[in-house]
C-alpha cells in the first residue's frame, strides 16, 4: 500500500507489483499452499504480460516449472526448466530435481554437481542451493 501511493513512478510502482506476485507465490509454492500459489503465478503472469519484459517471461517458465514439480509432474517441470535462465543455480537445481523424479539419476546426478560448483560471484540464489546441491549429488 505504501508504493501503491507514493510519488514514485508508475512504472516502478507496476514492476513492484510483478515483484510482489512473485514473492508471494515463492512463499506460498515453499509452504505447499497450493491455491494461494496458483492466485499469485496467475497474477504474476497477469501483470508480467502488459510488460515488453523478457526477464519476466523467463520468470513465468519458473514459475510453471515450479508448480508442475510440486506436482510431480517431471517432463513439463523439464520443459519449463529448460526455457529457464540457465545462468542461475538454482534453475540448475531445479532441473536435477526433475531429472532425479524422472529416475534419470547419472542425469540429475551431473546437475547436482554443476548447480553445486557453479562458478558465480556473488549469487544469493548460489547461496541458498550449494549446500542442498552437494548433499544430493554425493547421495547419488
């Protein structure tokens, strides 16, 4: 509410929203809330699409790959993965993880271990999959 009535620009007050959906669906995918996540990646793809942003339909095929992998669903979890920012670990987890459903161990196994070592600076997204990542690739 407070960016809502600011001064600040429209544009900035509308990228804000795209941010918030995203946030707020993160949560509710994480807390296995399934409704309110569905609520959030709708609005999410809503807001993103009135947007010329290509950084936000990369972020809508995260979203879906999110959503398909907690359903177990692996293959269309792989197909959004996949159109996913490969240059971000936790992508790369997120494919092992596909991969590791689909029972295609050496596959995940290999992921693991490239999202575990993945030569970053100063990546939070690094931050919070490395250790994750090294488990699961030293289980397999």
């Amino acid at each position: 509410m407070l960016i809502r009535n600011s001064k600040l620009s429209q544009q900035f007050k509308d990228n804000y929203e795209i941010f918030y959906a995203y946030s707020r669906f993160s949560v509710a995918i994480q807390k296995g809330e399934i409704d309110s996540a569905y609520y959030f990646s709708d609005l999410h793809q809503n807001l993103a699409s009135k947007t010329d942003n290509e950084f936000y339909s990369t972020r809508n095929n995260i979203i879906k790959g999110m959503i398909a992998l907690f359903q177990k669903d692996y293959n269309n979890a792989l197909l959004y993965f996949e159109k996913s920012n490969q240059q971000n670990p936790y992508n790369i987890y997120r494919t092992a993880i596909s991969y590791e459903g689909l029972g295609k161990i050496e596959k995940a196994k290999t992921l693991y271990d490239k999202a575990a070592h993945f030569n970053t600076l100063n990546d939070f997204s690094f931050f919070l999959i490395r250790q994750k990542a090294l488990k699961k690739s030293l289980e397999l």
